[in-house]
C-alpha cells in the first residue's frame, strides 16, 4: 500500500527536467552530410553542417536519428580529424628536426628519433580514427547503467551523434588558445545533444559522460598504487 509523505519521498533519485522531445522523425530532413538531395556537393554538405551547428545546434540531435548507419557520421569524424592530424604532423615534425640538431647522445641512432615520432603519430591518427567507436561504446554502456536509455534509442544513434559532434570539435582543436574553450563548448554540447537525443534527465547524461574519466582516473591510481607496491618489495 502506498504512503504519500507529506514532503514527498527523501529516498527518490533527484528528477531534472527533461529536454524537450525532439518532433517525430518524419518532419525532419537527414543531416546536411547525409542530405544529398538538398546539399548535392561535399562542400555544400560541410556548409549546410556548420549552418546546422550555428543556427539550430540541437537539432542535430533531433535529425541524427532520421537514418541510419555508422559510416557517414565516421566519414564526417575523419574528415573534420585531418587539419587537426595535419597540425600534429608538423608540430611534431618540428620538433624532430630541432632534437636531431640539438641532441648530444652521440650512441643514439640519427633515425631513431624520427621512428619515435612517426609511432607516436600513428599511434594518435588511429587513436582518432576508431576512438569514436571506443569511447562513443563507453558513454552509451555509462548512459544504459544511469537509466537515460529509456527512450529506445541504440548504440549506433549514440556513436552516430558522437561522430558528428567531435568532428566539429577536433575541427576546433587546431585553432591555438581557443582550443581550450572549444573542448569546454564541446562538452557542454555532446551533455545536451545525448540529452536531447535520448530524451533523458541532464543530470544522468551528465554523471554518464563523468563515468568513464573517473574509471579512468580509478584505474590509473590502482596501476601507480600497485607500481608502488611492487618496487617497494623488489
């Protein structure tokens, strides 16, 4: 039999309003990218993406689900991720020239430098490459553990989202100084779209968002402590 407390229930999770629910599928056009009938050329299909972006940014989250696929939102991700490849290649490609100038290892082979710089490169192109699949797999798995996967929504919406917003972030990434508001701005957005998206709570897209930097972080202290441990007995 149910009890109603006079000043409401102290043990019921904190409710906050929910997005409001994006229209029916139906009245919306696919995102420029995926819109070939209306932006016929690719540079008319980035434009149309930007003018989405600055204009209406949430509806991005409303027309994500109109199609399907992974691909194009992928397409969209590496597109957008190559200027920002570019700027790492030369940075470290600078970086290179001065350390085989400047070193004084005489043992150190004249090529081993470079080899380590063009790993680390590899290592970041296709980090970018397939971290939209890596980490867009974790939010959805956080989003599913914090209940803000209600509304039906899958994995592949989740990742085809994720695909288009950080590709307008790492577009951001390159511009020194504002980048770091851009990943700021960023955040915000992915918090709101996912919310919009999935039509959950902000305060479960939030804590979903949080969880995978703070199995991160716990991870990483476990990894130190246990490093710790083992050179203490060694």
């Amino acid at each position: 039999m149910a009890v109603d407390l006079p000043y409401g229930n102290p043990f019921q999770a904190p409710e906050a309003p929910v997005l409001e629910a994006p229209p029916e599928t139906g009245d919306l056009r696919p995102v420029p990218w995926e819109d070939r009938e209306a932006f016929p050329g690719l540079w008319k299909r980035l434009g149309g993406m930007f003018s989405l972006l600055f204009s209406r940014p949430l509806e991005l989250a409303d027309r994500v689900p109109v199609t399907e696929g992974i691909l194009p939102a992928w397409t969209f991700h590496v597109l957008l991720v190559v200027p920002y490849l570019a700027f790492t290649a030369l940075i470290m490609a600078l970086m290179g020239t001065v350390s085989f100038f400047v070193t004084q290892e005489p043992a150190m082979p004249k090529g081993l430098m470079a080899g380590i710089f063009g790993a680390e490169f590899g290592f970041i192109a296709a980090f970018m490459a397939v971290g939209m699949f890596i980490y867009g797999t974790l939010i959805h798995v956080a989003l599913w553990m914090w209940g803000a996967t209600r509304q039906g929504r899958g994995l592949g919406q989740t990742l085809r989202f994720c695909g288009y917003a950080w590709g307008f972030v790492n577009l951001g990434m390159v511009i020194p100084c504002v980048n770091v508001f851009v990943a700021l701005g960023g955040l915000v957005y992915l918090i709101a779209g996912l919310a919009r998206l999935h039509r959950a709570d902000l305060w479960r897209v939030i804590c979903a968002i949080l969880t995978p930097l703070f199995l991160c972080c716990l991870g990483y202290i476990l990894f130190v402590a246990l490093a710790v441990g083992l050179s203490a007995h060694t």
